[in-house]
C-alpha cells in the first residue's frame, strides 16, 4: 500500500483527546485479535512481544499514512518543523512470518484443547482431568512429537485466515473513508473488523477442519485413525471420501466464533476500563490497562468457548450409518449439555485462556500506550 493514489486514513484532531482510542482501538483489535488464532502461550512472551510488535508496524501500515499526516499536522501548528517521513510499505510477509512462526508455539495448546474438548464425547467417561493430566497424557502416550501433530494444518489455517481478513478489513476500511479522511465511526470500524474475521473464518474453515481431525487423530484406537500425514494429504482425502462441502463443515460456527471473538474482546476491554476508572481506585495508566485486559480476556474466553466446542465436534464428527453424529450446531448443544452437563461447553478452558489471555493483555496495554505517545507527540499543544 503506497502513499499516493489511495485515501488516507487521519486522526480526528478536532475530537477530544479522550476519543482518539475510539479512531483507533478498532483498526489496532482487527491486526491483534484471535483468536484461534493470534493467541500465544503464557511461557512463550518472546514470540508473543514479537507478534505485537509487528502488528503495531500494521497498525500504522492498515492506517495509511498515519505518522505522515500526524507530521502535517503538525507542521501545521509548528511551520519551521520538517514532517514526518511517511511510513513506507511494510511486506505482508513480516507479519505472515511472524505469525506462523508463533503457530510453532501455540500448536501444543491447541491439540490440548481440541483433545479436552471431545474428551467425554458421546456420555463416556472424561480421558482427561485437568488440562495439565491431558498434556502429560499426551506426552507419555505419543511423546514430544504428538503434541504437535496437526502442525501443517495450523500453519495452512494461519496463512488462509490472517491474509484474507487483513485484506478485507483494509479494502473496505478504504472504502468507507470519508473523501477528506474520516475515517469510520467506532461502531462501523467495529463492523467492519467483525466481517473480515467472518470472512477470513470462511476461507480458513478447510484447514480448520484438517487440523481438529489431526489432533483428535491420536486419541482413537489404531483402527479408526484417519491417519492423514499432512493437510494437504487431508484436505485431498476429505474432498476425494467425504466430497468438497464437507472442507467447509462447520463454517458457521467458526465464522461466529470470530465475530463473537471480536466482540467480546472490543466491548468487554472497553467497559472494563469504564467499571475500573469509576471504582476511584485505578488511575488511566498502565495498572489499569492490565487489569481491564485481563478481564475482557476471560470474558472472550468464557464467551466464545460454547461455539468453539461446537465447531470442534462439528468438525470432527463421523458419518454413522449414513448419518452424522450432530444434525447442526444447537443439536451438539443439547447433546453436551444433556449427556456431559452444562459446564462441559467450557472444556479446555485453560489452555484456551493461555492463548488468548495474555495476547489480549499484551495488545491493549500495547495499543494504549501508542495511543499515549501519539496525543504527546503529535496532539500536544
């Protein structure tokens, strides 16, 4: 994206500065949100930081010409100032690297999730206690190598899903510019990135599939493995055995997933950081930015899970006598809730939360901070 021949996104300066977080917060939440997806483990900070670091490069990149025209601004104010070098074009690569890079890091959580989440399927009796007796039980059961099964697949989902939602939220961010540079409402731009993760959710869905029937794979007795040896050898055989709509089984539940995702972590951060600031006891600073975040965290967490549980069965089911185990999403409801008890539409919740929690700690005290500098730097009187 170059500086010239597109319409530019700029900062309202004559909104308050209490309002800048709401131009912005959306455009920054769509680069950092998801979950299955950005998350990343507690015990591995190092990616993580990484990863949100490379998205405050896209933050800049998918608000184009944002330090420029903070530059004109002021330059405005402070005529003898030289403006701002306009940010150049960042390769859509240093995310997609870094991204899938980091899936290296998050695939044992997803496999420990996905395992806990079809563990007591059926009304038979839970495999797996706690989430730390399920990866042990992996490990000891098909060694270092088995918690990363499904590898390829969540690369594939990595790749399918952040390119195309990224590409949609800024070809309709674009779109819906003013001629002069307003930029969308906060409502809209909350619209738009909920689009673009369903959209991108619907393109990722073939991979998604792969990857659950992957790392379900070693829990079933040898005869009734499925025994793909990559996503690509599983997308060829789902297409070739089960025909090509069954890639996108389940497409609905994973595109409400991410539409809930954005949501839930948009609202919740937001009126977190209201409910902390009006308690009297916490200050806007970086205290409070942690706290609202990990609440809105475990929000999302709590939120999201009973439509992930649905789109893992979905996703993983047979076909028995020619029929399949669920006739649709509220079906896997009944049936969970009926045979393995209400809170069974949380399973996995930990190692859920370990991916999600400390990505959304880390993008909005990230995101706040930038918010920060940007009112010192440039909106300062």
């Amino acid at each position: 994206m170059g500086t010239g021949g597109s319409r530019a996104w700029r900062p309202n300066p004559s909104l308050p500065v209490s309002s800048f977080s709401h131009q912005l917060l959306p455009t920054a939440s769509v680069c950092l949100l998801s979950a299955p997806f950005p998350a990343r483990a507690v015990l591995h900070l190092s990616p993580q930081l990484l990863h949100l670091t490379t998205c405050a490069f896209h933050l800049l990149l998918y608000c184009p010409n944002l330090t420029a025209h903070a530059g004109e601004e002021r330059e405005s104010r402070h005529p003898r100032l030289t403006p701002a070098i306009p940010v150049p074009c960042l390769p859509s690569s240093s995310s997609f690297g870094t991204r899938m890079g980091a899936t290296v890091f998050v695939q044992p959580l997803d496999l420990v999730k996905n395992r806990m989440q079809l563990s007591g399927e059926g009304a038979k009796t839970r495999e797996y206690k706690t989430s730390f007796h399920a990866l042990t039980s992996i490990l000891r059961a098909e060694g270092l190598r088995g918690i990363y099964t499904g590898l390829s697949a969540g690369l594939l989902r990595q790749a399918t899903y952040t390119t195309t939602r990224l590409g949609i939220y800024t070809v309709l961010f674009e779109r819906l510019t003013g001629a002069d540079g307003t930029p969308p409402g906060f409502l809209l731009k909350a619209l738009i990135g909920m689009t673009a993760g369903a959209t991108g959710a619907f393109v990722g869905t073939p991979a998604e599939v792969a990857l659950i029937r992957m790392t379900a794979d070693g829990r079933l007795p040898p005869d009734q493995r499925r025994g793909y040896k990559n996503v690509f050898n599983a997308l060829i055989r789902i297409a070739r055995e089960e025909g090509v709509p069954t890639l996108w089984r389940g497409c609905i539940p994973t595109m409400a997933r991410a539409v809930v995702v954005n949501a839930a972590q948009l609202a919740s951060y937001s009126q977190s950081k209201q409910f902390l600031l009006d308690s009297g006891y916490f200050s806007d600073n970086i205290l409070c930015h942690f706290c609202a975040s990990m609440i809105s965290g475990l929000v999302t967490t709590a939120a999201s899970m009973p439509v992930d549980i649905v789109k893992t069965r979905i996703q993983n089911m047979r076909m028995i006598d020619g029929k399949p185990e669920y006739k649709n999403g509220l079906d896997v409801l009944v049936k969970v809730v009926r045979y393995e008890g209400f809170f069974s539409l949380w399973k996995g919740f930990t190692p859920y939360y370990a991916r999600l929690g400390p990505h959304t700690v880390l993008t909005f005290i990230f995101l706040e901070q930038m918010n920060k500098a940007y009112k010192r730097v440039f909106l300062s009187g």
